[in-house]
C-alpha cells in the first residue's frame, strides 16, 4: 500500500514523458516485490511451525528427561535412606558381634576356671628310718606328701603330670632334678607324679627322699597342675 502512494506521489510530481513510461515498469516491480515479499512471509511463517513444532518436540523430550531425573532422584533418595538403615544396622550387628565375642572371652575364661583342678587336704610328714611318722626333722629320712584332688566333672579326664615343690625355711626348694613351666618361666620341683584323673576325687601321695640337713622352721608346699598353682600350704616342725 505504502508503495502504491509512492508511485501516486511520484506521478503528481514527474513532468517529464520519459518517466512517466517508466512507471509501469516500476509499479509491475513493486508488485513482484509485494508478492516475493509474500512468499518470504509464507516461507518464514513455515519455517516457524517447522520450529515451533520441533520446540514442542524438544520440550516433550525435557519434560520426559524430567520425569526421568525426578524418579532417578526419588530411587537415588530410597538408596540412600536404605543404606542409612543398613549402615545403622550393619554398626548394630558389629556392636552385637563385639558383645558376643566379649561373652565368648567370659565364658571361656569361666569354663577354665571352672574345669581348673582343687587339690585339698595338704599334709606333708617327715618319716623317719621305720617309715613312722616324726615331728623333728632331724630324724627325718623321707617327706611324704599327700593331698586330693577334688571332684570336678567340667574338668577334662585322662592323665595329668602333678608337681610337688617343698620350699624349706630358708627360701630354697627341695629339688628333685627337674623343671616344669609355670607362668612365662621354670620353676624347680621337689617330686611329681602322673596320675589318671577320671573327674571324681583322687588321693595322691608323693615321697621325696632326704639327702641333706633339713633346719626346723616353716616350710611351704604348692602344688602345681596344667600350668596352675592348684593348692598351697606351710607347716612348722620341731628341730
């Protein structure tokens, strides 16, 4: 339209013939341009639904990505929360474990107490040259120690090395030429004897021969068995 005026104005104010001929030209060009200019907007305007619909495309496909990422994110957040719990109960069941082990340690520091053997009723008595018992131990020839060893059905049965060490006022032992171990270390024994132990009460005797001077004074007799001191007492004699 706009140039439709133009061309009006042009010839209201064109004198010359020459031009005045050329106008027709002119007009037919601006005629081709409106319809180029048409055929521009007809083009543009497909090419904007062509856009537009491969935009609603696009945006179909974030909004699927979307609901993609929300449910990765919903399933991320249930891992999670799942692997709190069982971290919770993984730490439960160590702290479980740990106080079954400290139970375990108990118990079998308590089974091995309980199977330790008791030896009771101690006695050691200087024999003389008959085999009669003495109360000086000057006339002593043989010590004879005996005691028993208790009941005990925890305890495993079968054969068990006893050692007997007699230790004389002076703080020496009586030896009778051997060692056993007690403790990280060797402790000289005076007698020992292997007895066959069946969990019931067992009477044991054990005699070591004089070959010295023996002082009067206290004299202390443990008794020793599977690594323990199982029993210990002191008697007095007379010179």
């Amino acid at each position: 339209q706009r140039l439709g005026e133009r061309c009006s104005e042009m010839i209201s104010r064109l004198t010359n013939d020459s031009l005045i001929a050329q106008l027709p030209r002119e007009q037919l060009r601006a005629q081709q341009l409106q319809e180029e200019l048409k055929k521009v907007k007809a083009d543009d305007a497909r090419e904007i639904m062509r856009l537009k619909k491969e935009l609603a495309s696009v945006r179909a496909v974030l909004r699927d990505y979307i609901r993609q990422v929300d449910s990765l994110n919903r399933v991320n957040q249930n891992l999670r929360q799942e692997n709190s719990q069982l971290s919770g109960r993984l730490e439960e069941s160590h702290r479980v474990n740990q106080n079954l082990q400290v139970q375990r340690q108990q118990l079998t520091e308590k089974v091995t107490i309980a199977a330790q053997l008791d030896a009771t009723a101690i006695s050691m008595t200087p024999l003389n040259k008959r085999g009669k018992a003495s109360k000086k131990m000057k006339d002593a020839k043989t010590l004879q120690v005996s005691f028993n060893i208790s009941r005990n059905v925890t305890a495993e049965n079968g054969q068990r090395t006893v050692y007997v060490r007699i230790q004389t006022p002076a703080g020496t032992v009586l030896n009778g030429g051997g060692t056993f171990p007690y403790e990280n270390r060797q402790l000289e024994y005076s007698m020992k004897k292997v007895i066959e132990y069946s969990g019931e009460e067992t009477a044991v005797v054990t005699y070591w021969q004089v070959g010295e001077f023996l002082e009067a004074g206290e004299y202390r007799v443990s008794i020793f068995a599977d690594g323990n001191m199982i029993g210990s007492r002191t008697f007095n004699f007379e010179k």
